[in-house]
C-alpha cells in the first residue's frame, strides 16, 4: 500500500482502460523531434502526477556476489572476474540500520536486492523479516531477489511488501544476447506471480547494451502491454563493468536515453518512471532533462547494488537548484 504522501500524488488514470501500444507506434514516438517528444511527454505527465516532484528510493544489498546467472552486465555472476566480492545475507540488524538511515535522509522507500537465481525458501524466511521491520519504520518495501517459485509472493504479500521488482533488462528479441541462463518468459512469469499475489510491480530495463532502437521500442511495449502497467518503471544507463561481457559497451547517445524516458511515460502514463543506474556519469543537466520527459523517481544515496550514484548533497544541490520536492 502506498504511503500518505504518495498516495495524495497518485494518478487517477492510472485506472483508466490501457491503450495496447503497437511497436511501430512507439518507434514513431522515438522518431518525434526532441523538442516535440519531450513536450507531450511532459504533457501526459502533468495530467498524471506533480510536475516537481520526485519520490526517493534507497537500494541496499543484502546479498552480494555468487550469482549462477549469467548476465552479461552484472558483476555479481559468478561466471565472471570482477572486484564485487562475494558476501553472505546481511544481519537483520544492519539492514533495518541502513533503512532508518535512509528514512533519516529522506528516502520513502528501501529496496533490498539480493543476487540469487532464485530464494531459498530459508533464506526467504529472512528475508521476510526484513520487510516487516522496514514496513515498522513507515517505510514502502520492495525487493528484488530473482525468479519467484509457487507460493512464495504470497508469502512476501503477507510480510507486507510493497514492490517487487524484476526487470525485463530488454526485449525479447534481443534478450538472448545478453543472458543465456535463463529465458525473457522466464522473468515474465515472476512478474505474473507477483501481480496475481497483489503485490506492486517494479520492471523496467537497461538501456546501452548494444541493442537497436527498434529492441528498445520492443521492450517499452512490452512493459505498457502487461496485463497492467507496472507500478514503477526503472530505466537504467548501462555502466560498463570491467570483468563483464560489457565492459567495453559504448556509451549510449544521452539524447536516446532521454527519448526512452519520455516514451515510458507517454506509454505507461500512471506509473512511476525511475533514473536508476547510470546516473552517476549524469551531468545535472542530462537529469534535469530526463525530469522534464517524465521522470519522477530516482534511486537516492552513494550506492545502488554495485555501482556508485550520485552523493547525497550532490543530489539536494540538485533538487534545490531546480525546485523540486522530494516525496
């Protein structure tokens, strides 16, 4: 459930009968002038949400390293040679720390991840502990611990889970490419469990990992012709990892990621589209930007999973400058 202040800012139509959006319609919206673009994205975004407010996310790992999948942009697989060491799941204690500490800050919600293929159902167990102690704290909940088996989301459900977020990373045709472990039906069949426990869905994907524009329209549609539109859509700016298959991946035309922003929101109009990895390497005007194409929520505090993020002060600079409210 979401929390009061979010609540209040909550869009109506996010109820509303979803149109079933068509590729060839999306790449349309990628091919619009940018000025154009960002106009009627900024537009669907006002009739849905607060034009200057951002919802804050703080993302913690509470269990790092040896991962049996193999990702190719991930430095926690076990297949690869990476600095990420591999640790065991944190202490209940450290984790319920971390989240006071980013409540403190001003983060609303605390997401856990946790490099699995899958949960144990022992470890599970603790897991959901976890959830209940964050929840105690006032704050939302998400996790993200891979693919679910039967009866598991009901379990998260009833701990009190918020969201659970598993990405789609790509599209399907294109997803091959990047993981061979397992299938894109696969991650949408986490995704069918989650929704039908009545748990909030969190799936977005990584852009720049070699894919065309036509694999990014791909993944955009699949995402706003789900049953229903996920609840919250991370949009990630792949960071290379040395020691990873993209390592050497170039950098992504800052202008198509903007373009991507945008279509998520003209597309998926109710939902909460996030900057997530990648943002460090941002200027604050490429930001400001994406801000302007619809984005209203960002992963807040120096660390994601793996990867840096913008400091703290940096990003209060930031809010300060451009006259945004953090929710």
């Amino acid at each position: 459930m979401h929390a009061s202040t979010l609540a209040a800012v909550s869009p109506v139509s996010a109820e509303k009968p979803v149109h079933r959006w068509t590729l060839d319609e999306v790449l349309a919206l990628y091919d619009l002038p940018l000025m154009d673009l960002i106009f009627r994205a900024q537009t669907v975004h006002r009739e849905n949400f607060d034009a200057n407010a951002i919802q804050r996310s703080t993302l913690l790992s509470v269990k790092t390293g040896g991962c049996s999948e193999d990702c190719n942009y991930c430095s926690q697989s076990a297949r690869y040679d990476t600095e990420t060491e591999r640790e065991r799941l944190m202490p209940i204690g450290e984790v319920i720390a971390a989240a006071q500490a980013a409540k403190d800050k001003g983060a609303s919600r605390f997401c856990m991840g946790a490099a699995w293929r899958g949960p144990k159902d022992n470890d599970l167990d603790k897991v959901l502990e976890m959830v209940r102690e964050v929840k105690a704290l006032g704050m939302q909940t998400c996790v993200t611990l891979g693919m679910l088996k039967s009866g598991q989301a009901e379990k998260l459900k009833d701990a009190g889970l918020d969201y659970y977020n598993h990405n789609l990373d790509t599209d399907k045709e294109f997803y091959g490419q990047v993981i061979k472990s397992h299938t894109h039906d696969d991650r949408l069949d986490t995704l069918d469990q989650v929704r039908d426990a009545g748990i909030n869905v969190c799936s977005g994907g990584i852009i720049g990992m070699g894919e065309s524009r036509k694999n990014r329209a791909g993944l955009i549609v699949q995402l706003a012709n789900l049953p229903k539109p996920p609840e919250s859509v991370p949009i990630n700016n792949l960071v290379p990892i040395p020691g990873t298959p993209l390592a050497e991946k170039d950098r992504l035309d800052p202008f198509e990621f903007v373009r991507t922003i945008a279509a998520a929101r003209i597309t998926m109009p109710g939902s909460w589209v996030r900057l997530s990895a990648g943002r460090q390497e941002m200027t604050d005007e490429l930001q400001a930007l994406c801000f302007l194409a619809g984005a209203n929520s960002m992963f807040y505090g120096e660390r994601l999973l793996t990867t840096g993020n913008p400091d703290i002060d940096r990003d209060d600079q930031l809010f300060a400058r451009l006259g945004l409210k953090a929710i």
